[in-house]
C-alpha cells in the first residue's frame, strides 16, 4: 500500500528544516530555498532565484509551502519503493524526513535490516548519518519517532536572509502546527516565485543529498507594468510640443515659397 506522509509528520519536517524565505547557502554551501528545497529535488534552482528578504512575507509562504509539498510527493514515492515491509505511519513519517535530508533511503543499511524485520536494529543504524554534528539532535528525534512514534514539537521559524544569501538568526516569524498545516491545505496556487539571472558565486544541513528530480513551479517572469496614461500636465506639454513643431514647419513652408518666387521672377526677367 502506498503510504502519505501524516499532517504531524509532515509538521516535524517543517521543524526540522525550518523556513527560509529565499536563497540561501546552507552548512555545507549548498544553495537552498524555502523548506529544505535544493536542486537535487529538481526545478526551481535556488541559486538562480531572486535573493533578500521578500517584501511580501504571506505570498512568499504560500509559495514555500507549496513547493514543499510538490517536493514531499517524490520523496514519498522513492520511500515506498525502498521500504519491502508494513511500517506504522510514524515509521514512514521518520524515514521521509530522513530521506528528505539525507537522499540515501536507497542505500542505507539500516533501511535492509528494517526489510530483513529488524526494526531494533534499523532504528539503531540511523545514527550512522550523523555528520556534520549538528545533525545529531534531528537524526535523534527521528530515531525517537520511528522507534517509539514520538513527534516532536515546537513552533517553525521564519528565518530571515540577506541578499547574499546568509541566514540572519533573528525569526520574521514563528508558525505554529495549525498555521503550518493551514498553508499546506491552502490550494496550489499559481506561483510568486520567479528566478531571475545571477552569477553563481540553511539552517538544516543536508547529508549527501540527493533527492529525485521533479517539476516544479513555472520561472516565466511577471507581466511588465502597463503604461501609465498622461495626466492633463502631461496633455499640455505634448500639445505644446505638436503647436511648436507646426510652427517650425510654417516657417520652412513659407520660407521655400519666397525662395521659389524670387526665382522663378528671375528666370522670367
């Protein structure tokens, strides 16, 4: 049976990564955008994306939590397929979140001991993706829920980043379970986020991630301004513009008129 990540799982993930409403570079400098999201996970690229703060923090959201649940769905599929035996939902929940920074459920060896029936000592070979250290404490707590279903809790930050791509440790904002679950049931919206053309030069590091490729949202840009029309100074001064070019061409007229006549009565003279 295909399993889904649960909205408790899918809130745990959320804590684990937090959120980054823009570009950024994470422990081990790999550039990453909103929940967690690399180029490993497939389009849109983070370091081609429009970097700083963004002025509208609710329309940036939706469009994190949006991506994010894009990128859920193919970490999901490729725990399925990795995973042989029934598992609870906090099991599943566990791996998603370990393949989601890892991208290694297809190679870790606990995940064979866990098909050979061996749920000890597979929640025991999580430890083994325990690098950089400040990992420790996220591969702990999904140790806790796949061996004894305990979620974690808290609120998830909002980080705010620089236009250099540097995390600032100050939170624009917390979400609690209930607001983050409201923007991931929100409908897909059509996307804020657009890419713009940079020079190449998180809080959650990534351990050797490589995650499925996926589409993701459209990088078309948005619709140039349309003109504003004149006011009535604006009227005046063109039609000021138009009575002096009239006049200029008057004077050129009349000015080839006189010439052609004081020609015309020399030659008849």
């Amino acid at each position: 049976m295909t399993m889904k990540t649960s909205d408790a799982g899918l809130f745990a993930l959320a804590l684990h990564e937090g959120i980054v409403p823009a570009p950024y570079r994470d422990s081990v400098g790999v550039w990453t955008y909103g929940i967690g999201h690399t180029l490993g996970a497939g389009y849109p690229d983070p370091a081609k994306m429009q970097r700083g703060m963004p002025t509208n923090l609710d329309a940036a959201l939706r469009d994190v939590f949006d991506l994010f649940r894009r990128d859920v769905v193919k970490y999901e599929a490729v725990v399925n397929r990795a995973v042989k035996v029934p598992v609870t939902q906090a099991q599943f929940d566990a791996l998603v979140s370990f393949h989601y920074n890892t991208g290694a459920i297809g190679r870790a060896s606990f995940v064979k001991r866990l098909n050979a029936g061996d749920e000890v000592g597979a929640a025991a070979g999580m430890m083994a993706w325990s690098k950089p250290a400040s990992i420790i404490d996220r591969r702990k707590a999904e140790q806790k829920l796949f061996a004894k279903g305990i979620y974690p809790t808290g609120t998830v930050p909002v980080w705010k980043v620089d236009g250099n791509g540097r995390v600032i440790w100050k939170p624009a904002r917390r979400l609690t379970k209930d607001q983050v679950l409201a923007l991931l049931d929100g409908p897909v919206a059509a996307p804020h986020v657009r890419e713009t053309p940079v020079s190449v030069t998180r809080p959650a590091p990534h351990v050797n991630a490589e995650a499925p490729k996926r589409p993701a949202q459209s990088d078309k840009p948005a619709a140039p301004p349309s003109p504003a029309k004149p006011g009535s100074g604006a009227v005046a001064a063109i039609l000021g513009g138009a009575l002096v070019l009239i006049g200029a061409k008057i004077d050129a007229i009349t000015a080839w008129a006189s010439e052609w006549a004081h020609w015309a009565a020399s030659f008849f003279n």
